[in-house]
C-alpha cells in the first residue's frame, strides 16, 4: 500500500494529488482524441453524446453530490442552452459566442429557479424543480413563434473559426474539449473557498450558518453553475440531435440525469463520468435483451424509465457510494494485496452535533 506524505500546504489544494496523476490524464485524453481514427461513425457518435451527458453530470453534481440540493429539472436547463443555442445560430450569430451565451442565459435561469426556492430543501425543493422543468417544456410547446412548438426547431451546423464540425466526429471532438473545460472548472472551483462552502451547506447548513456562510447567496451560485454548465451540455446536445422538439426535455431526461449523479456516486466528478457511462449503455443494453425477454415485458413501454428507477433505488440502498465508491474499493484492495482487511477499512459512523436542532 503506498501512503502519500504531504510536505507543502499547497499540497492540500493541489489539482493532482500525485504527479504522475496528470501523466495518466493526458495518457487518457492522448487515447480519447485517436478514437475517431479507428472507430466507426457510430461508435463515435456514442462517445459524443456520452461526453454530452457527462458535461450535464458534472453540473448536476456540484448542485447535488456537492451543495446536497436536489434537483428534477435540469432537462429544463438543458432544453433551455440547447434553444439558445438554435437560436442564436439561426439569427447568424458565430458559434463562438453562441456556446457561451448559452452558459450565461441558462446561468440566469438558474437564478431565477435558485432565488424562490431559498428556504426549500430535500423533497420540497425536489418538486418545486420538478414543477419548474414541466413549466418549461410547456414554454417549449406553445410558443411556436420562438421555438418551433411541437414541429422543432432545426439546428444549423456549428463552425469554428472556418471549420465545420457538423457531424459525429465534430461534435465528437468537440464535446470532448468542453468536457475538459467543465472538469478543470469544476476541480477549481471545488478547491477554492466556494467549493468548500458548498460542501460545507451540504455536510449541515446549521454549521455552515454558525460559521458565517451566507447560506442565501451560496446556494444561489451553486443554481446558477449548475445551470451553466448544463446549459454547455444542452448546446452541444442540440448539435448531436440536430432538431430540437419539446418531448426531449421531459421528466425522463431529468431521471436519467439524477441517475447519472447516484449511480455514479455523489459528491465525485469521476462519478460523473462513470454515471454517464452507465446511462449511455444501459439504453443499448435494455434494447439487447428486449427480444429474449417474454413477451409482454418486452413489448412495455415503460420498461426504460422502470429500469432507470429499479436500478436507481438498489445503488442507493447497497452501493451509496456509486460506482466511483466500488473503483476506490477495488483498487484499495489491490493496493493492500495480500494485507487487505476489510474490517481495517470500516469508517465509523458520525454525525455533527449541529444535525439535532434539525
């Protein structure tokens, strides 16, 4: 087993906890950016839209896994980047300033959901989300002047300093260098005294008050990031669609993103990452098996959503710590082979005293 010994305090605030961290990192975007060479355009675009999805993830984590606010609207923050994005580009507005705009009409959406729901928190908070993404869609629906309505909005081609990334492979790419973007921001942020407050707002907001946190204007923030970086994703997500129509952002794009969070494991960026995984090939599994399942369970139409929701309970009741929490297991058990004990890594059990006035 190999402990790290800390010798500077900017070790504690580091992006990488060891150098060679970085090393395996840039192995794997090396990796990452040769897979359109070999791989076809399907798999490619499957990528694609895996990076799509863990774009959203991580903005939903920092909400959830790090600030503790539930959320069941964020396909409305989604739909909404995604329109801004068509949007724009159809009023000939160059991409470079139609991926950010986005952000930052999204992040003011965020706000504006952030500001009346202060006081909210675990179920309240999930159903004012919840009330909000289904007003949202609704606005998508009726206002056919702006959107489309139901016949959609056709998105044009993204170009990039004279480069066409309309395609797989471009959106591939590119979804790949947001993606990078997002998780260097995110790293930052989480190390910084706001990444630290919202944590502390999770771990117990009677805590964080009695330390002089503004509970109002962080969690605000915390929306507003959130909503930002889902709005990147919902940009990108237009360009992988092509054609944005209302029905892609209802409840069961807000499921999958919730599942992204807790499959994946809260409060990790890499369960952001594994949790997109998971919801990207769980899709393709499902329509595997379809066919050698009897006849009636297969031809359901639900079975998707059942599926998302079965296996969103059992992560939570006997892999809380998601997928991320398994990696870790496995790879302390190889570290400590063959000393692994499996009593020696118990973690009592704590609560803040802070908890009972709760």
């Amino acid at each position: 087993m190999q402990l790290l010994f800390k010798t500077r305090y900017e070790q504690d605030i580091g992006l990488w906890k060891r150098k060679r961290d970085l090393g395996w990192y840039l192995l794997l975007v090396a990796g990452l950016l040769a897979v359109p060479m070999f791989a076809g355009e399907f798999y490619v675009g499957e990528l694609g839209g895996l990076f799509i999805f863990a774009i959203a993830g991580v903005g939903l984590m920092l909400l959830t896994g790090y600030t503790g606010l539930v959320s069941l609207g964020h396909a409305a923050f989604l739909g909404i980047g995604g329109y801004t994005e068509a949007i724009l580009l159809s009023k000939g507005v160059p991409f470079v300033f139609t991926l950010p705009a986005a952000a930052i009409v999204t992040g003011l959406a965020g706000i504006a959901i952030g500001v009346p729901t202060l006081r909210m928190s675990g179920l309240y908070l999930a159903i004012a989300t919840l009330a909000f993404g289904s007003i949202v869609t609704n606005v998508f629906s009726k206002w056919d002047s702006v959107t489309g309505g139901f016949d959609g909005f056709p998105v044009k081609a993204p170009i990039l300093f004279g480069l066409n990334l309309e395609g797989p492979t471009g959106v591939y790419y590119l979804s790949l260098a947001v993606l990078c973007f997002v998780m260097w921001v995110a790293m930052n942020v989480l190390r910084s005294p706001l990444g630290r407050a919202m944590v502390a707002i999770r771990d117990s907001e009677v805590s964080a008050q009695s330390m002089g946190i503004n509970l109002a204007l962080y969690k605000t923030i915390a929306f507003a990031l959130s909503a930002a970086i889902t709005g990147l994703a919902g940009a990108l997500f237009a360009h992988y669609v092509r054609h944005l129509a209302p029905d892609s952002f209802e409840i069961l794009l807000s499921i999958q993103l919730v599942t992204i969070v807790f499959v994946g494991g809260l409060g990790s960026l890499h369960g952001a990452i594994f949790g997109a995984m998971f919801m990207r090939l769980l899709p393709q599994g499902i329509a595997l098996i379809r066919d050698d399942l009897p006849g009636a369970l297969g031809r359901m139409p639900g079975l998707e959503p059942s599926i998302f929701g079965l296996i969103l309970v059992l992560s939570i009741m006997f892999e809380p710590h998601g997928i991320n929490g398994r990696w870790r297991k496995i790879k302390a058990w190889f570290s400590e082979f063959p000393m692994h004990k499996a009593a020696a890594n118990r973690r009592q059990k704590s609560y803040a005293k802070s908890e009972r006035l709760r």
